[in-house]
C-alpha cells in the first residue's frame, strides 16, 4: 500500500492528519490547474481550497479502484469550469491580480536576458490560455502540466476521447493563430525551435 | 500550403526520425502556422507548475474548522427549528383542549377523577354479576346438555388438530 493510499484510507477513517498529508501532497498540481484555469493567484488559491474542502466531504464516496489524482483534478476542473461559466460576462484583468504570483525572471541565472525573454513567454502563453474555452482550457492544462492521457482527460471532463483529440487540436491551433498574431506585433525574434538544441 | 503530416509530428507523442525531423524542419522555415504551432507546443511543454504561496496547508486548516464551525452552528439551528416547528404544530393540534384545561384545570381534573372512580365502579360491579352467574347457571342447565357441549368441544378440536397436521406437512412438501 503507498502512502496516499494509507492516507486516503485513513482519512476515509476520520484522520485529519491524514488528510492534511493529501492536502500536502497535492497542492501544487491543484492549485497549478485552477490557477491555469482562472488566470489569478487569489481565485486560484480560494479554489483550490474550495477543491479540497469538496473532496474532504466527498472522500467517503471516493472509489479506491479509481486514481485518486485524476479524482482529485476532476473536482478542481469542474469546479473552475463553474466559477468561469458564473463569470462569463465579466471582464478580469489578469494584470491586477497577478501580483506576488507569477514565476519572477531568475536575475542570479547563467543568462538574465534568456531567462527575462522566457519569463515573458511563459506569461504570454498563460494569457492565450485565458481565451481558450473553459473545457478546452482544462483539457490543455490536464495534458501538458499533469501529464494526463487523452484517456484520464476524457474520463475528467466527462467526454469522449475522439472528442478530447478534437479539442486538444483545436485549442492548440488557436494558440498557435495567437502566438502568431502576437508575434507579429511585436517584431522579429529567433524561434526556438530555430536553436541548435531543437 | 499543406500541413499534413507536419502538425501531426509536432503534436505527436512519439520521437520522429532523422528524416521526419529534417522535414520538419525545412517545413517550419516556410510555413509561419506550423512554426507558431511549434513554438506553442515547445512553450506548453516546457511550462512548469505554479506552486501555491506558502502555508497552503495551514490555511486549509483554518478554512477546514471555520467550515466545521459553521456546520456545527447550522445543524444546531436546524434541530432548534424543528423542535419549534414540531412543538408548535402539537400545540396547535392540542390548542381545543388546552383551552379548556387553562381555563378551568379544577374541575376538568375533578370530571378526570369522577369519570375514573365511575370507571372504576363499573368494572367491579361487572364482576359480581358475572361470579353471580356463573355460580347460578350450571343449575339451570340440563346435564344433556353439558354433554352436547362437551361433545362439540371435542369434535372441534379434533377438527383443529386434524387441519393443523395436515397444513404442517403440506408446509413441509413445499
């Protein structure tokens, strides 16, 4: 047995302590997706723990023969799908909110400048993620930073998995149409994928 | 411009081989979609968690007994509602009654009385008349008749033991 099954089972008991442990263990990746999801530190931060006060009530129904991480993130998926759907119709700046939260460039690396240009990148990339449908949104960020299968994303958001390819590949060529459109803007630069290491 | 198969190699899984890879290349250099697809996807798998602030754990704590908390007071609530409710509906059920008990609680607990002692009159006066009778009856009865009486006993619980067994074993057959 490992130790978040020992802790589920204990916590399925009445342990705090244990639950604490899964708290513990599981942050990042909750808080990493609501915090993709949502755009801002403060939503994703009252989600997460949102979406662990829910499976703290729900852990009593929770399934042992199913992972508990893709459980886990279906509750925090739905649960963002929800907050965006309430929202839909108001306008957020990510600019504001983001204060204390985005990854800062590391001034200390081998190359500063590197390090700046990868820092607007990966702000950029969490803009466009904010113009994608929320449920493509969740499929993109369940793909690429949880390493979830078409399959575990499929049984996450309750879809298809034909229709999770569709979505994937439709969410990345918008991506892509916006990345481009940006890049236009904002003059030529070297592609990565122009680097030797590519 | 055709971008079959190079969006299907960008986006594959699996590693390409040196000839799919220098055809991507050459692809990329002429095909600003693709190139932007690309760097999409190489940003996308690069891109790292973002952990939350520190002392996630120790707020979820506080979060978690604030919420118990609240549960606490709400089940309390909720029970003192229903006590309210269900006692007020009893009253208004028993309000008739009541009504009369605050007015006069004197004499309805007189009448309560009376109607007891009535009662109680009642029942012992039915059990004389009935050791009267059965001391006097067996006297006016013809002893044929205690015997047609007795015969007729019999037969029925003859009848009774009879249909008992055969019910029994049709029990057990099933």
């Amino acid at each position: 047995m490992t130790d978040v099954t020992a802790w589920i089972v204990q916590a399925q008991h009445g342990d705090d302590e244990a639950f604490t442990n899964l708290v513990e263990a599981f942050q990042t990746p909750v808080y990493n997706l609501c915090y993709r999801m949502l755009g801002e530190a403060g939503a994703a931060e009252d989600a997460a723990q949102e979406t662990f006060l829910k499976v703290y009530q729900n852990l009593g129904r929770y399934d042992r023969e199913r992972s508990f991480p893709t459980w886990l993130l279906s509750i925090a998926a739905h649960h963002c799908i929800d907050q965006l759907r309430r929202r839909r119709f108001s306008s957020i700046s990510i600019d504001e909110d983001e204060e204390g939260q985005t990854e800062l460039p590391d001034r200390s690396a081998p190359d500063p400048e590197t390090e700046i240009e990868r820092k607007q990148e990966k702000d950029r990339l969490h803009r466009l993620l904010q113009s994608l449908d929320p449920t493509d949104r969740a499929a993109v960020v369940m793909r690429y930073w949880n390493d979830c299968s078409e399959d575990e994303i499929a049984r996450t958001l309750h879809l298809t998995v034909p229709a999770v390819k569709s979505r994937l590949h439709r969410a990345r060529r918008a991506l892509a149409t916006l990345w481009q459109e940006q890049a236009a803007r904002s003059g030529p630069r070297r592609r990565p994928y122009e680097s030797p290491a590519f | 411009m055709n971008h079959r198969p190079f969006d299907d190699w960008l986006l594959a899984d699996q590693p390409l081989t040196a000839q799919q890879t220098r055809d991507l290349q050459a692809h990329l250099q002429n095909c600003p979609q693709c190139a932007a697809l690309a760097e999409v996807n190489l940003a996308l798998s690069s891109a790292r968690l973002v952990p939350p602030q520190a002392g996630f754990t120790d707020r979820f704590q506080v979060r978690l007994a604030a919420q118990k908390r609240s549960v606490r007071v709400r089940n309390f609530w909720g029970f003192l509602i229903l006590v309210v409710s269900v006692v007020s509906i009893l009253t208004w059920l028993a309000w008739p009654v009541l009504k009369i008990v605050l007015q006069s609680p004197v004499d309805l607990l007189a009448s309560w009385l009376s109607n007891l002692v009535a009662l109680w009159a009642s029942l012992q006066a039915m059990s004389h008349v009935s050791a009267v009778l059965l001391r006097v009856m067996p006297g006016f009865i013809p002893v044929s008749a205690w015997a047609v009486l007795l015969l007729a006993a019999g037969g029925c619980s003859l009848l009774w033991a009879f249909s008992l067994v055969k019910l029994t074993k049709n029990a057990q057959g099933v």
